[in-house]
C-alpha cells in the first residue's frame, strides 16, 4: 500500500467508523489536528478508531497515554505508525 493509499484508507476510517456524516475523507487535511481545535474528536473516539485502524492495519498501540496521543495527533502520524509497525511485522 503506497504512503497515499495509507492516508486515503485513515481517512474513510475517521468517517465512517465515527459516523462523521457531514464530512467527507477528503476534506480532512492530512496534518491537521484530530483533535481540540481540529477535526474535535474526543477520547471515545480515539478508542473507536483505534480499534478500527487495528483491524483494518492490524497494528496495536501503545499502553502509554502520551505515546497513543502522538501517534493519533493527525492522519500524517497515524499514517507514520503504521508505515512503521508494519516495516517491523514484515521483517
């Protein structure tokens, strides 16, 4: 899957495993903030993505709060963390 492809795919999850109805993937900007003043999702919304980014990637995530906040600040760190995670499980 190309950098791309990674960043498209987060971005349909964001959507729709938060039933985000009035936005669409591609008007989500690829470094923007998740959260607070960004797209303005919230904890539970990170549990709801999280589980659906680790099915759909098959990567898991930290136990360290502060870790996990990084890694789910945009799509671009997300798309980081799984570029990374599956480099070590293909290995």
């Amino acid at each position: 899957m190309t950098r791309e492809e990674t960043e498209s795919k987060i971005k349909e999850l964001i959507v729709g495993s938060l039933d985000l109805e009035d936005l669409r993937p591609e008007d989500i900007e690829t470094g923007a903030p998740l959260f607070g003043e960004g797209l303005g999702l919230d904890s539970i919304d990170a549990l709801e993505l999280g589980m659906a980014i680790k099915k759909a990637f098959g990567v898991s995530f930290s136990k360290n709060p502060a870790e996990n906040r990084q890694i789910f600040r945009s799509v671009k760190s997300l798309a980081d963390f799984i570029e990374a995670n599956a480099a070590k499980e293909t290995k």
